[in-house]
C-alpha cells in the first residue's frame, strides 16, 4: 500500500518513532513517501530506506493514506487528500485551543498509550476517532542483556535536562541515599539541543556541587542509538523519577534490556510499566505544572514530596543492597514485557486505522 509520511528522522524522541514508522512500512511491504521534518540524521544500517522513501515523494499517490508525526499543535498539514492522521506525544492533562483545533481537524488520531487517550476524552476529542498505538524497541539494538557485572551498583538516568524529568528529584535523592563511602555510580545522559551551554552547567552544579559529586559521571551527547545501548548495557538499574511522560522510550529499552528500574507510577508509561516489572515510585496527587521555560502551568504533573523522596531513596538503597548481596538479577519480568511491544505492532496499528 502506497503510503505518505510526513515526519521528523532524528535522534530525538519523533524522530527516534518516525525513523522506526518509515523503515518498518518498508519492511512490511509498503511504499512510504517521505516527506522530513527537518535535517535527517539516520544510521547508516536505514540510509537507503530512508533515501528510497523520500525519493517517492517525487511522484506519490495522492490518494494513499497520510500521516503526520508531530507535537500536537503541528497535526493538521497534510499531504495528498487521501485519509489522514495525526500521531502526538504529550505530557500533560490539558490540551489548548491550538491543539484541540489541529486534532480536531484529523480523520484518525494516534496516541502511544491509553493514559493519553484518557486525556484527549477529558478534552472533548471522541474516543472513537483515537486508535492507541504503543511504540516498539529495536531489539537489534536494545537486546537483552542477561547477566550483572561486578563492581559498584551503577544507576543510569536518560532523559535531558528539564525539571519534567526530574533531575532536580534525582540528584536530591541521590544525596539522600547513599555516603562517599558507598561505592555506587550515578550516569547520566542528559544532552539536549535545546538548552543553552549556561542551563546545562546550571544543571550540572545540581550534581557535581555536591559531596557525591565523585560518584556521578555526566555524558556528552551520544551519536548513535547504539552507543545509548551501550551505556546502558553497563548499568545495572534504570532510575526515571520523571513528572510525566508521553512514552519514555529510555525506559522501555531500559525494560528490554532487563535491566532492574525505578520509575514513577504516572502518566504514559503506565501502558508497560508494573509492579512485576518496576520499582514504582507512587503518586498521591497533582501539581500545576511549571517549569519556567517549557511549562507554564497549562496543564497539571505528578507532584513530588517528602513521601516520593523517601520511595525513591528506598528503591535506591534496595538496588544496592541486592548488588552488594550479590542477588541483583536481569529483569525477566520487564524483558517479557517489552516483547509484546514492536514496532511492527505499531505500524500495524496505523495502517489499519487509516486504510
């Protein structure tokens, strides 16, 4: 089936899904015209995919489906007049004119987790005109790891710098749980394009102005997604105390891996994450969500207090108690999981929705 997308192919969290969307319509015996959003940056292993797919722009059916990948202000443009959808990430419980109007304006909705679709119903979108569609994880890069090295207990954090992810929770935590004397690590890859040279030392400080400040090693941006897979193949523990989430995709690698994490018990993840599977940090209530620079209390987040401090500290001692008892096993639980969620599935679940 002849098929028109409209989608970023990067590195980040859309470009990550719209790499996956046109390499696995491809693969599934479609014809995918590419139309990118922005610069494309794909791995060498998907670069003639990704060539093949824009050259068919050049002479596409204007009748096949369209899909658009974008924030949810960004939906409505279409390409040809066959039926077209719109697939979004967000984060937070309100939607505001703009988007409501961009949506509203879709012939088919696409959002990766009944979390989201529970949002867009309390915002007056019909649940009939919304299709879930969860994301996958590329086992061939996020395989699983079925083995704890020795050493420190090492606890990774992915997820740029942005008080949504809650660097500032993690760092006070970390501080909290565990002495100089304790021999832990605390990785993180943080880099973002979108914060300046100044946000990113001001960040750090919230880390390395600490007496821990041995203990944590802060990464540069990393390439390709294979070298993320890399990193946290080495760690032994997950740690995400984020605010809310549209997917988290670090997280559900982490899973895929097997490897052990804690997370919070809101927003999208909630789609895979378990107490099987996870060590979840539960939350009692809603906040206004502000952050200074992205959020201005449009919608609401998870709010963390002294109660979510204190389960995070727990969850963090409880890892490396295990490790250093030597009991710390491969999550089996969170690898079964993650198998149920490919991206086969996900195309699948679009092209169904909008033949």
């Amino acid at each position: 089936m002849a098929f028109n997308l409209a989608a970023p192919i990067n590195s980040l969290g859309y470009g990550v899904v719209g790499l996956n969307v046109a390499v696995e319509l491809e693969r599934l015996g479609h014809s995918p015209a590419l139309w990118p959003i922005g610069e494309i940056e794909a791995p060498e292993e998907h670069l003639d995919a990704i060539a093949r797919a824009v050259a068919r722009s050049e002479a596409f059916d204007p009748r096949a489906p369209s899909l658009r990948i974008s924030y949810a202000s960004n939906l409505a443009e279409r390409v040809g007049r066959g039926p077209h959808g719109g697939l979004s990430v967000f984060e937070l419980d309100r939607m505001n004119p703009a988007e409501l109007s961009q949506l509203n304006a879709l012939d088919a909705v696409f959002v990766a987790s009944g979390w989201a679709k529970r949002v867009l119903a309390e915002n007056g979108i019909a649940e009939a005109r919304v299709t879930v569609t969860p994301f996958g994880v590329d086992r061939d890069i996020f395989g699983f790891v079925d083995r704890v090295e020795p050493g420190p207990t090492v606890f990774l954090n992915v997820g740029k710098w942005e008080m949504r992810k809650g660097h500032d929770v993690l760092a006070e935590a970390f501080g909290k749980a565990f002495t100089p004397a304790d021999d832990v690590r605390l990785q993180l890859v943080p880099a973002s394009p979108f914060s300046s040279e100044e946000e990113s030392r001001q960040w750090e400080g919230v880390y390395l102005d600490t007496p821990l400040s041995g203990k944590v090693r802060i990464f540069g941006r990393l390439p390709t997604q294979r070298d993320v897979a890399a990193v946290m193949a080495r760690a032994d523990c997950g740690v995400f105390p984020y605010r809310a989430e549209g997917w988290n995709l670090d997280l559900a690698e982490m899973l895929a891996m097997g490897k052990n994490v804690i997370a919070t018990d809101y927003s999208a993840p909630t789609e895979y994450l378990s107490a099987d599977n996870a060590r979840l940090i539960a939350i009692d209530r809603l906040e206004d969500a502000v952050d200074g620079k992205w959020f201005h209390g449009q919608g609401q987040w998870a709010e963390f207090g002294d109660a979510q401090i204190d389960q995070l500290v727990e969850h963090l001692r409880a890892v490396h108690r295990l490790k250093r008892a030597g009991e710390l096993r491969p999550n089996l639980a969170g690898r079964d999981t993650m198998a149920r969620f490919s991206w086969e599935a996900t195309v699948r679940r679009l092209t169904g929705a909008l033949r």
